[in-house]
C-alpha cells in the first residue's frame, strides 16, 4: 500500500510557520517516514504543474499557510482544496489574517508608498514600484496581482481543520501529527479547531488574577510589570483573556502581554471581545462626576491605549466582523 | 358591523411554510390611529413581513393594544398555531407587558412575544415616510429573526420583606414614612440633618393658602417620631445597599450626636449654656446664629440636640465642657463614635429634596456684594416668627424697615446660563413674599419683576390677583442688573434695579431698599453619588429619573427604588405630599403581594468556558458575581442578577450569557435588521 501523501504551502506569511513545524524535532523524521512528500515548496522543489497533474483528492493531508494576499496565493488556495482530501489552516495567517491582514486598515497604495516611497532606507529617486506587467526581450511578464483585502483562507476555500497560533506551538503541532501517525479519529471536518483549548487563555495562564480596575495603560516599553501578577491588571492589555489556550501561556509568564495569536474563542470577535472587556474595568469617571466629567476622564484613560486597532486586532482583523477599514485614499 | 372588529383588519398575508427554523411567527403591524400610519405605511411592511421567512401570518390594524387588536392575536396563535409573535407598534416600556399577557392567555409562553419599535423610533423620529417604512421593514425583520431563536423562560418569584427604607425626612419622605406605617408596615426613615421637616420647616407662611408651615408640618414630625411603626434614624447617612427589590440590605451610619438619647429629656439647657455662638449657615441660611450644641429649631424631632465638634470647644481644646456640667440628665456623652445599622429592607424611597440655587452665580443681581440683596429662603427665614428677626422685614442692618421691595424672579431658572427648567414653585413663593411684605410694612412699595407668572394650581391664579388688588407692580422683564451705582440724586444710598419693561417697551431704573432674589431649585449636589448608590439614573440636570414621565412618575427603572419629591424635579408642597403618598402606595401594593414575580432575563457563567480572568467580577451593580477560587471560575448567583448584561458584554470569552438576550438571538437580531445592507465588497483589485 502506497504511503499516504503530504503537502505544505506558504502563502502570505513570514514562514514562522515552517520554522515551527521543523521544531517538532524528530518527530518530523517520523513523518518523513509514514508520508511521501508531494509538495512542499519550502523544502523541495516541486512546481505548481506538478499538483496539477495529480488526480483530485491526491494529498492526504495539506498544511495551508498564509494568508490570501494576491491572486496567486488564490489560484493556489483553490488548487490545493480540489487536491487535498484534508486541507488544514496552519497558523494564523491561514485561520484568520494575522499580520498580513493588518493591511486592511489601508490600501494597496499606500502600502506601496510607505514600502517603496516613504521608507527611510530606501532610494526612491526612480520611482520604482512593482510593475504588475513588465516587457522584456524575451516579451511580456506578469506578477501576481495584489488585492485590496487581505483574506483568510477559508474565506476563500472550505477548509478542514485550523491549528492556529502564530506559529503554532511545536507541541501542539506534533500532538496534532502523532494523532494522525497513529491514525488516531480526528474532530468531524468543518473549519474545526485542532491543535488547542476551547477555554480562554487566562485558564493555563498561572499569573494570580485580582479584581480589575485600570486607571492607565501601558505599553510594554513603559513598565516592568510585577512577576506573579496578572498583566491585565497592571495596565498591560494582555489579549488573554479573549485568546483561545493552546500556548500554554508562554509570553505572560515572562512578563510580555499576550498578543492573541491564538485567536478568538468559538464564533467570537477576538477584538471587540477584548476591547469590551478593556472597557469595563476602567476605572475613571466615577459616578460622582457630571457626564462630560465622566467622558473627559474616561477618555483620558483610553489616551493612553495606544494602537488599538493594532492592539485588539493584530491576528484577527481580516476574519473579524469588520474585515477591514473602509479607506478613502487621499492621494488617488 | 363595527369597522374596528379583528375580521375587519386588512390584509391578511399568508406567506407559505416551510419555516427554516420550523418556527410560526405572526406580525402584527400597528398604526397607532396616525401616529404610525401617517408616516409609516404599514400595509407594505404588514405585506412585505408576510413574504419573510417563518411568517405565518401578518396583518396591520389600528390599534393593537386595544382588546380586539389582542384578540386578533390570541386568535391566530389558537387556530394558525404560532409559537412566535411579532407586535411592530410602540415602544416596550409601552405595551409589551400588555402583548405578552395576550400571549400568555392564548397560551404562549409569553418570552416568545418580541416588541418591534416603530412609533419612538421610526414615526416620530422622521416625516420621511419612504425612509421610516424601509426602516419599520428592518426592525420588522430584525424582531421576527431574533424571535424565532427565542426560548421559553418562566419567571422568578422573590419574597418581599414588608420593610421599607426612606431616604430623606421632608415633607415627601414624612408624607410617604407616614403613610406606609399607617397601612401598618415598618418603616425606617433615615435622614442626614440632625431633625426631620427639610426645608418646609424653614417656611412661614405656604402659598396660596398662607398657612402656617409649622403648625401642618410639626404635627406630622411628632407623628413620624412616635409611631410604633417608624425607626427614625436622624444624623445618619445611607453608606451602601445591597441586594435587590424585595430584599435590599442597607447600611446605615448614625454619626455621633455626642448626646445620650436615652437620657436627653430635650431640656436645652447645654444650647442655652453653650458659650459658642456661630452663624448658622445650614438652617438659618446664615441670617441667624446657633450655638455649637444645637437644635434647628425648637420644635425639631427629634428633640436631642446635637454637637458640632468642629466649633465645639471642648473638641477643639479640650476644655469647656459646660454642656456637660449644666445637663440635669447626665445626657453629654463626648465619647460617643459612630455607629452603624444593617437594615433589611423590601423598598427603598428616595425623597432627598433639593438644593436652593447659589444666587452668587449670578453675579449681576449682586447678592453676597450688596448687603441688602436677599435670597428668596434669607427672606422666609426673616417672615418666620420664630426666625432671626422673629418675623420683622427689615435691612441687612436688623433695624432699618424697608420702604421699596424689589422681588426678582427666575434666578438661576429659565435662564441658559444656568438652569433652563423652571423651578415651578418660586413665582407664587414670590406672589407670598409679596403678600408678606404688604402685611408686615403696610406703607411699603413691593415690586416684582417676572418673565411670566406662572400661577397653574389649585387657588394660585386667585391668589395672583389677591397680590395685584393689594397693590404690588408687576413689571415684566428679566431684571440686566442690581447696582448700587446711582446715576442722580434720586437713587443714591439705594439699590438700582435696572430692567426693560416690556410691556412698555422701555428700559427703567427702580430705586428700592431690598432685594430678594428667587432662587430656584438645583438638584444636590451629591445627588450623582446618591443615585449611584442606589442603582438609579439622573437626567442631565441631576434630578433622578422616574421610569415614565407621565404614567410612572415614582418609580424607577430599578425595581424597588422610588422616588418622591424634589428630588426628582422642582415641586412644591402639594405635589411632593402627592408623590410622597404615591410612592407609599405602589410600595404598600407591592408588599402586598408578598411575592413577587421577577423577569427571568438574567445572565449566567458557562464554567467550562470560564478562564477565571476575573474581568466580570466588579462590574456587577448588583454584586451578583462571585468568584470561586479554589475552582478559579466565576458565577453568577441568580437570585442577585437583574439581568443588566454589563458582564454579558464584558466578558471576553464569551462564557457569559444573558437569558433572553442570548448572542445568537441579537445577533440574528442585527442580522435581520441589516437585511438590504449591501454586502461589503471585500475584494477589489488594484486599479490598473
């Protein structure tokens, strides 16, 4: 009997995923062992012809991640969903944007702008921006086009399963790959969630959690918070507490807020969740003070959230309720 | 046949079954008589939710909340078999009561009724009939998707504990003490001065009748402090509350009087002995004097005195203590401290009165700079026989009589700097001063200057006219200064009021010896943290809002407060006594009742999906929330919940989740009313 196949693709991402999936150690040995590789770009050279040419349904089980940026990653995206029996969101940028999804807070110009133009390092004397349509001896060539939306991939495709996390935790990947090695039965398919918890973050966090009330924010620069004492409370707008477990609480147990690169819990909005919440534990505006009082001071407390979008959205944006700003380009 | 008859209304629209939910829904569209269907067409949006999907059934008619409108849906829920009814109609405070009672008799369980609020925010809201009839359609589609992810819920029964806390000893919260111990229920009555009777004991005469305030309030103090139904709780002050209606639990602080109640027979020979004589800002309103141990006046109840350790000498130096020497009883207890009192209480009056506006404010009428410009409670405390000058009008010099009056109205009132409302009780308080002054200076000129007078009560236009026949000048006009900088002989060593007559059309100076300026009434200013104490809203200018303006004038929108008096708005003594009985009898209706059915909205915690981040657990207005530490997960105790939604909301992983306001039901709900939103277009290419 043939081995069953395996597949890995990188769409727009920083690779960390790749990074994190190697981290599993010698497990990966093992999976070199129970799967014939059929595509995986980042480890060996295979070319989309060759995906083409495999009957549909040939992957047994595909990594997909990235997000879906451009038209290629697109042609891919739906490439690999008509060959692969199962197709996994790997990592936030597949589940639900991450990174890449931020730019939805802009448009394409002025993303070209501020990386080509406006950028310190570079020499923008010339003018050069990507040509999406370029003609050279050998005739005319063409880049993928870039898209306005940055999307998740199953906006694009139906997907199986997600492991998010950016990157997913190597434990919670080689859980996830003994299972399948020992043909374990997987959750029923349906943009499943696998790979981590169903509670908040706040559940493995060991931090001590105290009733909240913040009277300012800080950045992560600005304090060293107190070790042993949940961040939250010291001003820290640690995204736990509207984060899906699975990391083990890694980044909070050394002091750093968590992000929320595991993204929001079951059919939440991971940043108007946490920013509600953010909401109700400030403490400014006591009921003694008139409204305008109230909202003067409230708002003084808020001052000192700096980046919100970039806060409560930095993974989810372009899976959230929102997707994305609607942008007048001011320069167009 | 009567036209109005359930088989007369229009356009029944049968949409076929085959509901996605499997739920049978009827919308009923109201017209209000016009005040929807003159700007909403109803007949569309009936026919239109009749094409919606799990639409049974809907019709238009006008006036749902008439008994046929609701046997026009009792009927359908009978023969059609709906399990879900939609009423697009007028605001729930309205008429959901009224609609799910009508359910709840055809036998559906009354939680699976959902009110669409066409009239408050669609009709009224806009003349743009084309817009309010799309926007009627969404709030239709909006109810009907929510109501058929509705559940049945069954409501709650609480006892009710038959006590009762006002707050607040004025005439309003003596009226309400009084009436609620005569129906035979307890009554704990606890106020921050040191006597019951608030300002009306300050009062001579009260319009338009000219009784004597004393001899209508007095009796009743006496009564309040003897009747076997009322704790008194004087010098004390309401610290928290807990709980909700039915059972509230109230700490009380009873700061110390320094005086032995049980001993004090309320001699007063420590006031009379007291050798510190300062001047009494509170009751007197700084016109008289007071000693450091003191009572407001003779008649207060109750009759202990107390001490005012921050002028006392014995407290300041340690020495004196000549109270202590002359009391017969023994009654000077210096070491007393604070004390605090739990009381278990079913419902809570407010009555906390007002404040009288700082007539400083308005610097122009020169109150506090011209020595003989008063404030309208200065000049009743002066008309008062048993006030400071023991009844006679005279300058700020206590001797000089006045012969020329000036009465300023509306100070601080109608007016945009301050406070636009007008304080409804000071035109005819001003008409009574008028009166008073004729009566105690015969020879004297009275002048009142008036933006209008209101006189709308009971004998107060009669009284208005009694004043005019004596001879008082009405001069219309708001008063543009009070001055002492006279232009020619005739006004030197007076006060020149310089005001457009405009009735006249004229600007005129009138030269008079006293001013009285009539203060309105503010809100106090505490009163914010009053109402946060006590769960309850304030309006912009601070006064506590009832929960409807017309029908609901005493009670709040959190159960078991009410409120009675001024605190709730300018009123004078007849309307204050009306809410004080008002609020007494919805209590003592409720204590009735015994028990009391409660809504069943309330939230609870999905302890597997808490993550123990404790961001619920201070938010709760009603300390519903508690936290188990030993399981590190939160919840919330049912009977405590009001169903409010501040931790539904709050809660960042969702585990939280309010009955009857579930996440699916308002989010379907906002789903449905964004039905001809265009989709977002989430994809656009670079232009090229």
């Amino acid at each position: 009997m043939a081995k069953p196949t395996f597949a890995m693709y990188w769409a727009a991402s920083c690779g960390g995923c790749e990074i994190s999936l190697l981290n599993v150690g010698e497990l990966i040995l093992d999976v070199d062992a129970a799967f014939d590789v059929v595509f995986w770009p980042c480890v060996a050279d295979f070319k989309y012809q060759d995906v083409e040419g495999y009957p549909d349904g040939f992957i047994d089980l595909c990594l997909f991640n990235g997000a879906i940026r451009n038209s290629e990653n697109e042609e891919l995206a739906h490439l690999l969903r008509r060959k692969s029996k199962t197709l996994v969101a790997f990592g936030s940028c597949a589940y639900e944007g991450c990174a890449p999804g931020l730019a939805n807070l802009t448009t394409n110009a002025a993303t070209m702008r501020t990386v080509y133009t406006d950028s310190l390092t570079t020499d923008e004397t010339r003018g050069n921006l990507p040509q999406p349509v370029s003609q050279v001896p050998e005739g005319e060539i063409s880049i993928p086009v870039l898209y306005e939306t940055v999307r998740s991939l199953d906006q694009v495709v139906p997907v199986d399963y997600i492991i998010p996390g950016c990157p997913p935790e190597a434990r919670q990947i080689a859980a996830v790959l003994r299972a399948v090695l020992n043909g374990m039965p997987l959750p029923a398919p349906g943009g499943t969630i696998i790979g981590a918890g169903n509670v908040a973050l706040c559940e493995e966090c060991p931090l001590a959690k105290n009733v909240k009330q913040i009277t300012r924010f800080y950045r992560p620069y600005e304090i060293v918070p107190d070790p042993g004492i949940c961040l939250l409370e010291q001003g820290l707008v640690c995204m736990g507490p509207a984060t899906r477990s699975g990391c083990g609480a890694l980044c909070p147990q050394v002091g750093m807020r968590c992000e929320g690169c595991y993204g929001p819990l079951d059919g939440q909005d991971q940043g108007a969740r946490m920013l509600a919440a953010v909401a109700s534990v400030v403490a400014a505006g006591g009921s003694h003070l008139d409204e305008h009082a109230q909202a003067r001071e409230i708002a003084a407390v808020m001052d000192t959230l700096v980046d919100p979008a970039g806060t409560f959205y930095r993974f989810s944006l372009a899976h959230s309720l929102l997707r994305r700003a609607r942008v007048a380009d001011s320069s167009a | 046949m009567n036209a109005e008859t359930p088989d007369r209304a229009r356009h029944a629209h049968h949409a076929t079954p085959g509901a996605e939910h499997g739920e049978r829904v009827g919308v009923y569209v109201c017209h209000c008589g016009h005040n929807i269907a003159n700007t909403v067409a109803v007949e569309e949006v009936a026919e239109w939710a009749g094409q919606q999907p799990n639409v049974i059934v809907a019709r238009d008619y006008k006036f749902m909340c008439s008994s046929l409108g609701q046997e026009l849906i009792e009927q359908d829920i009978q023969q059609l078999g709906l399990n879900r009814v939609v009423v697009a109609a007028c605001s729930p405070h309205m008429h959901e009561k009224t609609f799910r009672t009508a359910c709840q008799r055809a036998g559906l369980n009354p939680y699976l009724f959902e009110m669409a609020n066409i009239r408050e925010m669609g009709s009224w809201a806009t003349d743009d009939r084309e817009a309010a009839t799309q926007k009627a359609k969404a709030q239709v589609k909006g109810a009907v998707d929510r109501a058929v992810r509705q559940q049945p819920l069954e409501p709650l029964y609480v006892d009710i504990n038959p006590n009762t806390l006002v707050v607040g000893g004025g005439i309003a919260g003596l009226t309400a003490a009084l009436e609620l111990a005569n129906a035979g229920y307890h009554v704990y009555l606890v106020e921050r001065d040191s006597s019951i009777g608030g300002h009306m004991a300050k009062l001579d005469k009260t319009f338009p009748t000219l009784d004597c305030a004393a001899c209508i309030l007095t009796p009743k103090m006496v009564d309040v402090a003897n009747h076997p139904n009322i704790t008194l709780l004087t010098w004390s002050e309401v610290l928290s509350v807990h709980g909700y209606v039915g059972n509230f639990t109230v700490r009380v602080r009873k700061k110390a009087r320094f005086i032995n109640e049980e001993l004090c027979t309320g001699c007063g020979t420590c006031v009379e002995k007291c050798p510190v004589r300062i001047i009494d800002q509170n009751f007197e309103v700084g016109l008289g004097y007071r000693k450091a141990v003191y009572r407001n006046f003779p008649q207060a109840v109750p009759k202990y005195p107390v001490i005012d350790t921050e002028h006392c000498t014995f407290f300041q130096r340690g020495k004196c203590r000549a109270c202590e020497i002359v009391c017969p009883t023994d009654a000077i207890d210096f070491n007393q401290k604070d004390t605090f009192v739990d009381l278990e209480v079913g419902n809570i009056i407010l009555a906390t009165g007002y404040e009288q506006f700082d007539a400083r404010r308005v610097s122009q009428y020169g109150y506090g700079r011209l020595a003989n410009v008063f404030t309208s409670m200065e000049f009743e405390r002066m008309v008062n026989a048993a006030g400071p000058t023991a009844g006679r009008v005279v300058l700020r010099d206590g001797v000089t009589v006045p012969r020329r009056v000036g009465i300023i109205h509306c100070v601080g009132s109608r007016d945009k700097n301050h406070h636009e409302y007008c304080s409804r009780a000071c035109c005819m308080a001003a008409l009574k001063f008028a009166h008073l002054v004729h009566e105690r200076v015969p020879e004297a000129e009275v002048f009142n200057f008036y933006i209008d007078i209101r006189a709308s009560g009971k004998h107060y236009e009669e009284f208005y006219h009694r004043v005019l026949a004596e001879g008082t000048h009405f001069i219309r006009g708001r008063v543009a200064e009070v001055t002492d900088a006279a232009r020619g002989p005739g006004e030197e060593g007076q006060l020149i009021i310089q005001v457009e007559d405009t009735l006249i059309g004229k600007q005129r100076r009138i030269p008079v010896d006293m001013v009285i300026l009539m203060a309105g009434m503010e809100s106090r200013k505490d009163a914010r943290q009053v109402a946060a104490l006590f769960g309850l809203g304030c309006d912009y200018d601070g006064w506590f809002t009832e929960r409807h303006a017309k029908l609901d004038p005493v009670v709040t929108m959190t159960e078991g407060i009410l409120v009675a008096g001024a605190c709730q708005g300018p009123k004078a003594i007849p309307e204050s006594v009306a809410q004080g009985s008002a609020a007494a009898a919805r209590v003592a209706g409720m204590i009735g009742q015994r028990v009391m059915k409660m809504e069943p909205v309330r939230a609870s915690i999905d302890a597997s999906s808490c993550s123990g981040c404790r961001i619920c657990n201070n938010l709760c207005p009603y300390h519903a929330i508690t936290f188990h530490e030993d399981r590190k997960v939160s919840e919330v105790i049912t009977a405590l919940c009001q169903g409010c939604g501040a931790c539904v909301a709050a809660c960042p992983s969702a585990a939280i989740s309010g009955a009857h306001f579930t996440r699916d039901q308002v989010l379907a709900q906002i789903e449905g009313i964004l039905w001809d939103a265009r989709q977002p277009e989430v994809l656009w290419l670079e232009p090229q």
